[in-house]
C-alpha cells in the first residue's frame, strides 16, 4: 500500500545559503531542484523529517547567533 504524501511533507529551500548548508555542510540530498512558476527563482526540494528540522533549527540558531536573522 502506498501512502499519499501532500506538500507539507516537502520543504521547498529558496535560499542558496540554507542550501549550501544543507546540501554541502550537512550533505542532506534534496529531491530535485527547480525553478519557481512565477518567479523563476531556483529552488531545491527536501522532504521533511526529523533530520531536516534539526539541521533547520541549528541553521536559525546559527544566523540567531551571528544577528543575521531575527527571531
């Protein structure tokens, strides 16, 4: 039996730092990588687990840290 999976199981990553540090830092595989419909900003598909929203949450803690982001 297969399971359907809706778009909350995906986490769609715009962002080339948060890539890099997935993909090249944490060496995640995304699933396929594409470009937005409307504007055409490139993206990379991740499917969600617990993995992914660890390595999400250090990511935020990191920029929290670094004052790059906001809370």
């Amino acid at each position: 039996m297969s399971t359907i999976q809706n778009q909350s199981d995906y986490f769609f990553c715009y962002s080339r730092n948060l890539y890099s540090f997935l993909k090249l830092g944490k060496s995640v595989k995304y699933i396929c990588t594409g470009l937005h419909e409307k504007t055409l900003q490139q993206f990379w598909l991740f499917e969600r687990n617990d993995i992914l929203h660890e390595y999400l949450a250090e990511y935020k803690l990191r920029g929290l840290a670094k004052g790059v982001i906001e809370a």
